[in-house]
C-alpha cells in the first residue's frame, strides 16, 4: 500500500494529496480578487499548474475537473481562460457549477483530480 503525500498542508487544509498514482487538488482560487473571472481563472489554472508539476505530472493527465462559479452570467469569461489553457487532444470531463463561495470578491473556484505520469 502507497503512502498518502500532502502537500502544502495547514491546519484546515492541504492543497493536494497524491495517493495510488492520483493527484487530489483542494479547491484553488485566485489571490487577486480585483481581476474579472477571465483573470481570475488565468490565474488558478498558473496555480494547478504548479501544484501538478509538484507532484510530476501536467494539465494532460488530469481525470476530471470541477468548476465553481459565483455567477452563471461569467460562464463564457471564465471559458475564455479555460480553452487558452487546456491541453490540446486532452480535456477533461468537467463539471461548472454556479455557487457561493466562501468570499464575495472571488468569481471561481477549481479542482483538480489528475493522473501522476
């Protein structure tokens, strides 16, 4: 049996564990809250692709992709950001749901479930 890796690890949270050849990531979310959600997805898709280069593997490999958004009305900016960003031949399934996160000042929230290389 594989030991579990976190990474990142606070006291209420890790942001990634990696166990039996999978990356788990917590829900990220931007640091500048003063971008739109263009911006703002721009910026924690650069995030994820940190967070999966830590644990040896890429945006090809990720498994499934779940989507937060405070407002449905942003849908295409944050869709903008997203096909720049996703893997040529490789998108994920993926899930975009409108919620209400933790602060009003951010406009998305990602995560991330990914195979290691």
């Amino acid at each position: 049996m594989s030991d579990i890796k976190r990474f990142n690890v606070e006291k209420r949270l890790s942001d990634m564990a990696v166990y039996n050849g999978v990356a788990y990531l917590a829900g990220q979310i931007p640091e500048n809250t003063d971008q739109d959600i263009t911006g703002q997805t721009a910026e924690v898709l650069q995030i994820i692709d940190r967070l999966l280069a830590e644990a040896g593997t890429d945006k090809s490999r990720i498994l499934m992709a779940q989507i937060f958004v405070a407002n449905m009305q942003e849908f295409p900016g944050m869709n903008k950001a997203w096909d720049a960003w996703v893997a040529d031949g490789n998108a994920p399934p993926r899930a975009t749901i409108e919620a209400r996160l933790a602060n009003a000042d951010i406009k998305v929230e990602i995560v991330i479930t990914a195979a290691l290389k």
